[in-house]
C-alpha cells in the first residue's frame, strides 16, 4: 500500500511597499493590514522594521513596510534597508515576490525615477497612485488607460485617506500571483553591459557571490556608495575597479555621476509623455498662500514658536490627570498588596518597591509620549511639520545640524528614547550621530519634578511667582542652550562634519486621518513599554537592591534601640510604654518608626555607603550624602528622586514634588558633621545648582540604552561621561560662584 504524500507546505508570499516620503506610503499599509501588524529590528542594524499580514482571498501574505526613499543610492541606513531587502539581503525575509510601489499622482514622473531604478531587480510590480483626489486642484489630467499600456503592470488610482482602492489593489496583486507583469526597463546603452561585467568579474561579494546588477549599478553611479561594504576586496581596490569600469561610460561619452539620472528620465518621458497634461493657467493653490504665511522669515517662525508652545503647554498640562490617575492606582495595588505580604518583609519590600514601583516609574510617562505623539502625527500628516524643519535649519546649520534634527530634538523634550529612536531619518551618518549626542540635554518631562519641588520650596516663597516661572523656562532653556554649542563643537572638530545642503521635499497640507493618528500613538506606547520600560524596570530593581541590603536582625534592634531613647527623652513614656506603643500596628509612633526605620536603614545600605563614599565628590557643589544617594539612585528615572529624599527624610516613598512636609524637611535639612555642622544644606546656591545638575546630567538609564543601540557602546560611554561631567561642573560653578556672591 502506497503511503499518501502531504503536499509541500505553501511558501509565503511576501510583498514589499515601496515610495517616495510623503506619498501616504503608512495609511496604505494601514488599510491593508489593519490591526494585524507587528514592529521590530531588521537583523544586525536599529533601523525599524514594520510588517503586517495581508488578507487576500484564498490565502495571506506578508507585507513589508519599507522606509521611504527617493532613489536607490543609499546614504541614511533607513535606504541601506531599501536595497538590502529588494536584493534578497535579509535570509529570514527573502526576496520579495511582488512590489507595491507607492506613487504621488500629483508628481508622478519625479516619482517614477525610483520605480525605474527598481525596474532592473525585475520583480513584478503594482503601481498605485495614491492621493488621486489632489491631481485635478494641480491643474494635471491623467489618462490612465494610456498609461497602463505604457507602464505594462496594473495601475491602481487609490485615496488612502478614504481608504478607496484597496480591493482593488488585493485583485491586482492576485493576478500578478498567476501571471507576473513587469514594469519596462530602462534601454542601456552598450557600454554599460562592459562596466557591469567588469565589476561582476573583479569584484567578488563575501561568501563569493556575484554583485547583482543592481548593485552594479550603485557602485558605478554612486559617489559614495553602500556596497563597498559588503565586497570581499579592500576599499583601495574597490576604488580601482569601479574607476576602470567608469571609463567604459566616459568613452561612450557619459559622465558617470550624472548619466544615471538623465537616462532614467529620458526612459521616463518616454512612458508618460501624453500621459499628463497640465493647465498652465491654474492660479495658485491653498498649499502656496498657506505657505506665504507659514514659510515667512518673521510670521514662520511667529507660528512655529505658538505651535511649539501649544505642544508643549499640552504634554505638561494634559497629561497631568492621567498621571496622577496612574500614581493613585500605582499606590491603590501597593495598599492592596503590601498587608498580604507583611508576614515576608523583604519579598513585601521586592513587590512593593521594586517591583510595583519599577512599573509605575516609566507607565506614568506613557500619556506624555501619547500626547506628543499625537501632536508629531497631526504635524507630520497635515504636512506643517516638514515647512517646521525647514524653518529650523536656518538655526541649526551654523552647528553643523540640519533641519531634519528638528522632529529627534523636539520629541526629547517629552523623552529623549522616542527623540534618539526619530533620527533615524537623518541621511548623513555624521550629522545622526552628532544629533544622538545632543538630544539627551533636552529638558525632559522626568526633571519636571525636580524642578517644581526646587522652585516651589525655595526660589517661589522668596522671589514670588515671576521669578518662580523664569527659572523653570530656564532649567528647560538650559540644555538647548549648551546642546547647541556642543553640537557645534562635535560635528567641526570631532566628526568633521561636511557642510551639506537641506533638501526636503514640502508635501501638499491635507487633513489628518485620526485612525493612522491613533495608531502611531499606540504604535510609539507600545514601543516605549518595551524598549524603555524593560530597562527603567531592571534598573529599578538593581536600585531597590542596593537600597534594601544589607539587612539583619541585630541591626533593626539597634535602630529600635535608638528610636525608643529618642522618644523617652521626649518624654513620650518609659522605655516599656515606648514598646507597647510600637506594637500598635496602627498607631502613629508605629508609624513614626516605620519610616524612622526606612531612613537608617538606607543610611547603612549599599546604596547609602556608595553615597557617602562619593560625598567628597559632590561636596563642591554643596550636596551631602543625602543629596548624592538620591542623584544615584534617580539614575533609572529622574523623578524617584523625589520618593528617595521621602524615604531619607523618613517620610515615605508615596511623597511629591508639591508635598509640604518634604519641602519642609529639606528647608530644615543641616549638616551633620564637619565645618559645616548645624548649618542649613539647601540654600539658595545648592538648589541651583541641583537643577542645574540634573538639566545637564543624561536623562536616565534608558536613555543610555537607547543610545547604545543606535550608535554603540562608545558613544554611549562618552555621552553619560561627557554629560556628568558638564552636570557636575555646573552644579560646582552655582554654588561656588551663588555662595560668594550671596
């Protein structure tokens, strides 16, 4: 009997979307795919990879959200992804078997160049033209029939926005499956079949492959191009060769660095002329009178600072509520859990202070990032926040820094994580780098805290609210004030930056669709609990360790020791009456003890000897040990400096930055020993200089990870160097300069 064969399981059908930037690339990707998308990293780089499953009607396919691009020539490592993927680069990924490229009806032939340099891979192809709506208020007649049979693959007119043309695009992909149809390659001239096999023959990838003639293609047209990289040969040979093959073209009378774009739009005029007709009499549109204003040397950047400030007004003022919503539930789970676990103090302490509190430290950031993610979203998709960069690059060029810095540098203001993630769409390596450098000195929403409890303790009571709401803009000035000259300093004399010209195509304003708005929001959550919050919650963890240990026995007794003298000196009772009192579990002298108990202890953890260890350090800039504990272990997140001086100061973790009795116990905070004894520790000078501190010190743990991430341990380590050192400089320079002046 004949054993049944089980059919070979069906490989999936992977499908890449591709386009210029601004094409509505992600609301398409978003009605293909709608919820079922996921994110992550392409293998071995930081660039973002976004995928989703595609429901087509008798099976599913992976579609692939590759980064926008205008050409092939890959500079940022968002392009280098581009190439990569279309060339089969990634194993786990493959070769895509179809392309959905992703057109501006509206400017179709600049658009074209790119679909025709995709031509050469030979790979079937869809060409959608989206925003189809906006060809007619351009003055522009398309005649699709025409070119369809020009372009000789389906052409699908979509409206993203209004989600028109989706099923149809399904139904063309379904006919590519069965009969795959090509766009029209590009005629070479003859001495181009000599330099690609020069090339292929003298220029062996690693693993000895042969050099596609894509590749080939990038090598030769390229000034500097990516795939050097990936050749087995030096640089110096790869140089030798690639300059050789340049000579077959000059002797056809080519320029090899200028022959590529004229003979792609020469192919091009060739497909679409007819196809496109224009009016040339069309008046200028809402887009050219709106920018008349927005694009205005003085009224732009009128609009851009009151947008700016709206923005901002929102993270800090909108997100409040939800925050304190999420404090009280953090607190309600704490009160919930602690009494079931007051038989095992030190896994009540785990659950409670480490691990609860380790959660609540980065999840009370989330509506922050939500909000500022909205704001980015409406921005990006109205089409205001490119006419924003180009406004910025005026003040940015001179450091070295472009526009496109804009968008990293402003979402650092609510968390550098997010703002560090965003430089990605920066092309020049040296100006991403320079940029990562620079955005963990935005003020960011975690040192709100630190200042709202300096200020309303001693600058407001003394100065008055005027000077109570300049020194916050200050502290938030601060970093941007000394992340410029910085930037200036790297990109000239550390990186070397070249100067390089801002280009950055202005799209078309169009009214946001709130679905794609909502979806990024909770697209950029998602990615800051996973990415930050991992990481705040270990630190936290390691923090809450060295905080709690080491604990015995003979050490609580000795604490309870001095407690109850203490009190019988205060004539509380005798010595028995104190203890009776003590086992009172509710009483208010239980309580007292309880936190009493908390403050030593911290005293003699690993946390408080570290602290006291470095006093020496931070002594110049007028900080105790006190003070040092709670900059160290702010490290996971900036403002558990505040619960850590609650819990120094005997008065709890659950203290904030508005709580009387902290402000009042850091106005009464003295010196303990030294030539300073009995003197005040918080003077004027000393909170300053604190601020100061933690506007120039580096935003927090995750932020270091994040940076590593993107541009490596090195600069890592160079940034939180660089960034403590200027912090403690300047914490040393208020109170040296603020306690001889005062």
């Amino acid at each position: 009997m004949e054993s049944a064969v089980s059919p070979a399981p069906k490989r999936t059908v992977r499908i890449a979307l591709i386009g210029n930037p601004n094409t509505g690339k992600s609301t398409l990707f978003n009605n293909l795919t709608g919820l079922r998308q996921r994110t992550g990293n392409y293998p071995g780089v930081t660039v973002s990879r976004k995928a989703g499953t595609m429901k087509l009607s008798n099976s599913t396919a992976e579609l692939i959200d590759l980064p926008g691009t205008y050409s092939l020539s890959a500079h940022s490592p968002d392009e280098r992804v581009v190439i990569d993927v279309l060339n089969g680069r990634f194993t786990e990924i493959g070769k895509p078997d179809i392309i959905l490229f992703v057109a501006d009806a509206a400017n179709l032939r600049r658009n074209l160049f790119l679909a025709s340099q995709i031509a050469t891979l030979k790979i079937p192809m869809v060409m959608i033209l989206n925003q189809w709506d906006s060809v007619a208020p351009s003055g522009q007649q398309i005649d699709l029939n025409l070119l369809k049979g020009r372009l000789k693959v389906p052409v699908i007119p979509t409206i993203g926005t209004k989600n028109k043309g989706t099923l149809e695009i399904i139904e063309a992909i379904e006919r590519l499956l069965e009969e795959p149809q090509f766009l029209p390659e590009i005629h070479w001239p003859k001495s181009m079949a000599s330099a690609v096999d020069h090339l292929k023959a003298s220029l062996p990838c690693v693993g000895n492959e042969l050099l596609s003639e894509s590749e080939t293609h990038r090598l030769l047209f390229d000034t500097h191009s990516a795939e050097v990289s990936r050749l087995k040969v030096s640089a110096d040979k790869a140089r030798k060769e690639v300059k050789t093959a340049r000579e077959f073209l000059r002797k056809d009378g080519m320029n090899p660095l200028v022959a590529e774009a004229m003979l792609h739009y020469r192919h091009i005029d060739g497909l679409i002329g007819g196809v496109v007709l224009k009016d040339a009499q069309l008046a200028h549109g809402a887009t050219e009178s709106i920018d008349r204003l927005l694009l205005h040397r003085g009224w732009g950047l009128a609009a851009f600072v009151g947008m700016m400030y709206v923005v901002f007004q929102a993270v800090y003022s909108w997100a409040g509520p939800v925050m304190d919503i999420i404090e009280m539930g953090k607190v309600w789970i704490q009160d919930l859990i602690g009494p079931a676990l007051a038989g095992t103090p030190m896994l009540q302490s785990l659950i409670l202070d480490g691990v609860i509190e380790g959660v609540g430290a980065f999840l009370v950031f989330l509506p922050q990032i939500l909000i500022l993610f909205a704001f980015i979203s409406l921005l990006e998709d109205s089409g205001y926040m490119a006419r924003a960069a180009f406004i910025m690059d005026k003040l940015f060029s001179w450091c070295g820094l472009n526009g496109k810095s804009f968008v990293p540098l402003l979402s650092s203001y609510a968390c550098a994580i997010p703002g560090i993630m965003a430089t990605r769409t920066i092309e020049d390596p040296k100006s991403r780098l320079a940029t990562v450098f620079v955005a963990p000195f935005m003020s960011c929403s975690a040192r709100l805290p630190v200042y709202i409890l300096c200020i309303g303790a001693f600058i407001e009571p003394v100065y008055g609210p005027w000077w109570a709401g300049f020194t916050l803009f200050a502290m938030h000035f601060l970093g941007l004030a000394v992340a410029v000259p910085t930037a200036w300093v790297v990109t000239r004399f550390v990186l070397k930056t070249k100067s390089q010209p801002f280009v950055m195509e202005l799209p078309k304003y169009r009214a946001p669709r709130m679905k794609d708005v909502l979806y990024r929001m909770w697209q950029a959550g998602w990615e800051f609990i996973q990415k930050a919050g991992t990481i705040i919650f270990l630190i936290t963890i390691i923090i809450w360790a060295s905080l709690y240990f080491p604990r015995s026995d003979d050490k609580a007794a000795d604490f309870q020791a001095s407690f109850v003298a203490e009190k019988v000196t205060e004539g509380i009772g005798n010595e028995a009456q104190v203890l009776a009192l003590l086992e009172d579990a509710d009483s208010e002298l239980a309580h007292e003890f309880n936190l009493f108990l908390g403050s030593s202890q911290i005293n003699q953890s690993y946390m408080g000897r570290i602290g006291k260890a470095i006093q020496p350090i931070f002594e110049p800039a007028g900080f105790d040990w006190r003070i040092s504990i709670s900059v160290l272990a702010s490290y996971p997140a900036r403002e558990v400096i505040i619960s850590t001086l609650g819990i120094i100061y005997s008065l709890g973790g659950d203290v904030d930055e508005e709580d009387g009795s902290l402000r009042a116990a850091l106005k009464n905070s003295e010196w303990q020993e030294g030539e300073k004894s009995s003197t005040p520790i918080y003077t004027v000078p000393v909170v300053i200089g604190l601020m100061v501190f933690f506007a120039l010190c580096s935003q927090c743990g995750a932020t270091t990870s994040i940076i590593v991430k993107e541009a490596g341990w090195k600069w890592a380590i160079i940034s939180f160097v660089y960034m403590t050192a200027l912090a403690w400089i300047g914490a040393v320079l208020c109170y040296q300069v603020g306690t001889n002046l005062f």
